[in-house]
C-alpha cells in the first residue's frame, strides 16, 4: 500500500522541506545524483491564478535536495502549445528562483526525444527527463475540463514535443497519458495543493486548499487527490489504465502530520450560488476548499444542496440542524467528520442526506 503524507498551512517551502524529511527521502539521495524537478507552468500565469506550481514548494524541494549535497539540479518544463516557456518561467517565478539557487532551468521544447512503447502505443518522450537519476513531479492540483484532473500523471505530459502533445489529444488523452506514465517513470511526487482551480487547468477559480502532498505513487496520489476535487478514482480513467500498466497502486495509506488550520490566504471568492449555501465562522483554506469543489461536483451533477452548510471553527460546540462540515461541527445534528474532510466524502454525504 502506498504511502502519502500530507501536511496543510501556506507555506509552500516549510511544508515541502517538513515533508520529503518525514517521507525518508534522505535515503534515497546521494551527492553525485542529477535531479530533475518538473513543475506544471502549462502556460505563464502566476500560482495565485490556480492554474500553475507555486515556486515556493518548488523552492522547499531545492533547499532539501541541496542541504544533503544535491547540487545538479535542473527545472524542467514544456508549457503548453501555443505558449512560451520561457515566458511562463518569468511570469511564474522561477527565472528568479533558479538564479537564487543556481539551479538549471530547461525548456523542453528545445529538448531531443527519445522513443519509448508503452501500454500498445509509440511515444516520442522528452530525453531529459529520461536521463536524471532522481525525477521529482510537482503537479499542482486542479480540476481540468477535459480529464477532470491534473495531478501527477498528466503532468508528464509536459515532458513530450509539441507535436505528441497534439496527438495525445487525438488520441482521447486517457490511454496516451497512461501509458507516459508507465514509459517515464517518477520517482517521486511533491503535490502543490495549495492553490489549485475549481474547473479549469488554465486557471481563473481559484480554490485555496492549503497543503502540500508528499507520496512515490503517481496512482495512489491521483486516486486520493481525484477525492479531494470531489470525484471517484473511476471518474478519471487514465488512473485505472496506469494501475492496469503496473504504474502503481490506488490504494494509498494517508499520514496527516497537522489538522487543517486558517491561512494567511482570504476565503476564495465564492460564486452566488454557492454562497448562500454557506454559514462561514472561521473556516480553514483546507476545510472550505474541499466544500468549494464538493458544491462544484454537486451543481455539475444537478443537485441542490441544504440551505445551510455550518463549516468553521466558530461552530464548535453549537447545536442545530444544520449540517456541518468537517470536526469543528460535531455537535450539529448532522456533519461530516474529517479535519479537513474530502470534497468526494462532503459531496456523497449531501446525496444520501438530502431530503
């Protein structure tokens, strides 16, 4: 079963740093290693917009790499066709940072392939990636409009040409995303949980969910992380496909090294609709960030919620019918248990309990 751990707040450096300790991965790294770190900058908006990798996570996994003697770090990335990864590299905030560490930044674009097959298909693969000792995947996580997700499988596919990524999506994205999975393997996934987007990869809803997601299981992480958006595993097929290649395992054991906690972050902006819902008392990022997507599942699938969701710290103790979200509800007559709980686990609660 695979490990993730989890840890929330907002500070994208201390909590990546906190984490790749706790996860062992000072064992695996010895001084002569290439490290490759792959972000998702699929075009240049900064982290804040939900569509990109906040540098700052990013940032955290440089300082641990190099304060047990990593130094041949490269950031490695292709944005999307149609885009300028440079520009997203200066937009998003890593030209700076890798001047800061002096640390490599590669464009993939410019990039030569290599061959690989994999899951009954051709794919021309990014050599870079292919070559370090140590592939570090640092998706943020968000919704897309296409897959549902975008998490640590998809996000190898910025590690293919321009031309493969056209072709992917002839090919109905599932399989060819799958099977990169199984032809480039990643060693190890660092999730920007942060800020991700509601329902879109190019961001422009930003949810704050505050935390940062540590695991080696690109499977298991996407299967957990598919939860907390407010879907199933099973609503993401490519998941299934690279569990079927052998990529990895669904099954995932969760360490929660701190509950869910306020942020230096405002409340996302909450549509109308979903506003009027809500009876907000000092909420945490993480607790309102998984209703925010939950309530987003919920309307896509035509369901009203109740009128009134308790959800904060505010509501401990207090008594009434509402139905409360997460731990700090307890009293209510009726709540979802978790600190935070899981969009998918708020969304099925509210389709078995409406009247």
């Amino acid at each position: 079963m695979a490990e993730i751990w989890i840890k929330y707040g907002d500070n994208g450096a201390q909590l990546a740093q906190e984490l790749l300790a706790t996860a062992g991965v000072a064992e695996q790294l010895q001084p002569h290693m290439t490290v490759g770190i792959k972000p998702n900058l699929v075009l240049a908006k900064p982290s804040a917009s939900g569509a990109t990798t906040d540098p700052a996570v990013v940032e955290g996994v440089i300082r641990f790499l190099q304060a047990h003697g990593v130094s041949k770090i490269t950031i490695m990335e292709s944005s999307w066709v149609g885009d300028s990864t440079r520009r997203a590299f200066k937009a998003c905030g890593y030209t700076d940072l890798a001047a800061r560490y002096n640390v490599e930044l590669l464009d993939l674009k410019d990039d030569a392939t290599v061959t690989r097959q994999a899951g009954g298909l051709e794919l021309q693969v990014c050599r870079a990636p292919l070559s370090v000792d140590l592939l570090i995947n640092v998706p943020v996580l968000k919704a897309h409009c296409q897959t549902r997700l975008t998490c640590a499988l998809k996000n190898l596919k910025g590690c293919i040409p321009d031309r493969e990524k056209r072709r992917y999506h002839t090919l109905g994205l599932h399989e060819p995303i799958a099977a990169l999975s199984r032809a480039l393997p990643q060693h190890l996934v660092v999730v920007d949980g942060i800020i991700g987007d509601l329902t879109f990869e190019e961001g422009g809803t930003p949810v704050n969910m505050g935390r940062v997601l540590v695991g080696r299981d690109p499977v298991a992480m996407d299967a957990y992380c598919a939860e907390l958006l407010g879907y199933s595993p099973e609503d993401i097929r490519y998941i299934g496909l690279a569990q079927s290649l052998g990529v990895g395992s669904t099954d995932s054991q969760i360490t929660e090294l701190n509950q869910g906690r306020q942020t230096s972050f405002q409340a996302e902006p909450l549509s109308g609709r979903f506003r009027r819902h809500i009876a907000e008392d000092q909420a945490c990022s993480s607790c309102l960030g998984s209703l925010v997507h939950a309530l987003q599942r919920l309307d896509e699938a035509g369901i009203r919620p109740p009128r009134t969701l308790a959800i904060g710290q505010g509501w401990q103790g207090r008594s009434g019918s509402q139905l409360g979200i997460g731990s700090c509800t307890a009293k209510l007559d009726q709540h979802v248990p978790g600190c935070p709980p899981t969009a998918a686990a708020i969304a099925q609660y509210i389709k078995e309990h409406r009247s």
